[in-house]
C-alpha cells in the first residue's frame, strides 16, 4: 500500500536534494534518499538522519530493479539526481543523455511499476537556451544551445508524456542558479577554489558581463514546497528564480571582499559566453509563482556573501568536491 507521505529522493544527498529532506523531514514524512553518491555527501543528510525517518540507499538511477524496489510503498518522487554539470556537454556528449534522459526514463519506469502517483522534477534555466525575450516566461518556445539543456528539455518532455499515458501528476521546476549552504559546484565554488590557490589573481570565463540570476537555497525550498501545496496538477511546470540579476565581474567583487582580498586582478578569457552552451543572460519571468505568493526573501548579494562565507568555513568540501573531478 502506498503511504501519501512515503517520498523517495533521487539526489537526495546532493545540494539541494539534502534541503529537500530536511524540509520532509519537518513535514513528518518518511524518506528515502537514493544517491549513488557520485557528487553528493552523506554528511550533508545528518540532520536529517536523527529523525530516524530516513534511509540511505547508495545505487544508481539507471539501475531499474533496485530503484523500484527502493520505491514499492512511495507516493511522490522528488527527482534531482542527475548530471548536473552544465559546462562538460561538448567534451562528453553522452553523459547527459545517460543521466538526465535515460536515468529520468527509469524513474519514470520504477514509478510507473509501483503506481506512484507525482513526480517534482529539477529542471533548469538552461532550457531555454538564448532567449531573446526577458524575463523569460515558462511559454517560451526555445532552441536548445547545450547539451545539459537539451537533456533537461527531454526529461521534461518524458514525464509530460508518462502523465498523459499513466496520469502521474508532474511539477517541473525550471531553476536559475541556486547559491547557499552546501552548495558544491558552480561559479563561487570556482572562485573561492582559484582565490585561495592564488588571491593575486582570478581568471574568470567570459568578459565578465554575463548576467544571471541566483536564488538562496532557503527561498528556492520555499518555492518548492508552495508550489506542491498550491499548483501540484497532471501537467505543471514553473520558473522558479530571482527578480534580480548579477553581472558576473560584480559576483566576483562580492566574493573577493567576503575573503579579505583586495586588489585582486581580474583575467577576462573572453567572449559573451563562459563556454559554449553558457547563456549570456538568464533572468526568468516568475509571475506565476509569484501569483501563488512567492516571493524571495534574501538578495544576491547576501546569498553571494553567505556562500562564499559557508564554503570557507566547511574546507572539507571543497577538498573532498575536488578530490572527486
Ligand atoms: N544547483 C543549481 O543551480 C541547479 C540549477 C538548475 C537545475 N539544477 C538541478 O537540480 C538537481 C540537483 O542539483 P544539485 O546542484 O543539488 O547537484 P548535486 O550534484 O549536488 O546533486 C546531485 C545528486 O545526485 C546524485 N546522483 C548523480 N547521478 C546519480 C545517479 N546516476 N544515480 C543516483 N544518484 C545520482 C549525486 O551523488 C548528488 O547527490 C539536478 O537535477 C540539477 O540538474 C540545479
């Protein structure tokens, strides 16, 4: 029999896959996490283990029989574990489709043999490519410029389908960048990594006038859970990020003052993009979720601050992210 308040969280000792349990767990259900572990921490689950609601199981997504065994009983599927690289597509262009399409096609498999009834699906920004309208709306009808976007898109696109074919309900949120506590990849984690390697100077992609919009990972759980509570239907997707937006130089600025360092020299490698697949400017439209009262409470610059502050005081993962690249 399936428990309406039995989750199972694929990524669930990643970033935000570990703050997704915590706010479970102080909603009183029971979880499990599944994570292979590849670039997540048990350490990060151990608040979350005292509650004795919750059970580690290390395995892989793709693995299919050990995934629906790990789901029998299970109502809702968070699924967050994926390739979350979004640089690597052009020197690897098979990891995506591994991880984020196929591994989404075999949660969607596990779910659809136990009968579990909705799925939240971490999605991304990047899926809308360049845009050229902004903020950008969830209607807007992209081309994908990434592979990482790509995969995503598809993710989408197959539990959209698995709804229609199976009636699982679906909330897919598109996501800026989430900055915050435990955060382990991404631009501070490259900068506060190559500051305190060399604090003379710090070479950043692009020409620095990249603009992107971040959102604490204390206002995006929040997001999550209104949306569940509020708009969970067969089919839903929503942006769900910042009103405001940074240029890349300026979160660089942030970062060296939070570190002490002055007079840091900048090394620009260029061009409006970090990499190829990067997009210039990433600002979403979230008047949708704002219609059901979201509304974030911490600025960049503080999320910035806090980041950089939180990967300074917790070295070991820094040590133990890089040890594993
Ligand atoms: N962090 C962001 O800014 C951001 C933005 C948009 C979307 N997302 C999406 O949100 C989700 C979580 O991202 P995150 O930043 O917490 O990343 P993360 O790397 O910290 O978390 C991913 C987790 O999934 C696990 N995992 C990876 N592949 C797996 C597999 N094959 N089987 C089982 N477990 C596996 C990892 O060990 C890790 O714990 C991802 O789907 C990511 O694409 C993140």
């Amino acid at each position: 029999m399936k428990n309406p308040m039995r989750a199972l969280v694929t990524g669930g000792a990643g970033f935000i896959g570990s703050h997704v349990v915590d706010e479970l767990v102080r909603r009183g259900w029971e979880i499990t996490v599944y994570d292979n572990l590849s670039t997540g921490f048990v350490k990060h689950l151990g608040p979350a283990l005292q509650s004795g609601r919750v059970t580690v199981i290390q395995a892989d997504i793709l693995d299919l029989a050990s995934l629906t065994k790990a789901m029998t009983g299970v109502s809702t599927v968070f699924h967050l574990a994926a390739n979350a690289d979004v640089r690597g597509g052009r020197h690897n262009t098979r990891i995506d489709l591994e991880q984020n399409v196929i591994g989404t096609h075999t949660v969607l498999e596990a779910m659809r043999a136990v009968g579990a009834e909705q799925i939240i699906f971490t999605s991304s920004a990047t899926v809308y490519g360049e845009p050229d309208v902004f903020p950008t709306p969830e209607s807007y009808a992209p081309l994908q410029t990434s592979v990482y976007g790509a995969s995503k898109l598809a993710g989408e696109a197959f539990i959209q389908a698995y709804g229609e074919y199976f009636g699982i309900r679906s909330l897919i949120f598109r996501f800026v960048s989430w900055i915050g506590e435990r955060y382990s990849h991404g631009v501070i984690f490259d900068f506060v990594q190559k500051l305190l390697r060399n604090p003379a100077e710090l070479e950043i992609l692009g020409d620095g006038n990249q603009r992107k919009s971040y959102l604490h990972v204390e206002d995006g759980i929040r997001g999550i859970f209104l949306a569940i509570d509020r708009i969970l239907e067969l089919k839903s997707v929503i942006n769900l990020g910042h009103e405001e937006y940074m240029p890349v130089t300026d979160l660089a600025r942030i970062v060296c003052d939070e570190m002490g360092l002055r007079d840091v020299r900048f090394r620009f490698t260029g061009g409006v993009r970090g990499w190829l697949g990067d997009s210039p400017f990433v600002h979403l439209d979230i008047g949708k979720i704002r219609g059901i009262g979201f509304r974030p409470s911490v600025t960049i610059e503080q999320g910035v601050r806090r980041t950089a502050r939180y990967l300074l005081n917790n070295d070991w993962l820094l040590k133990e992210r890089t040890a594993r690249q």
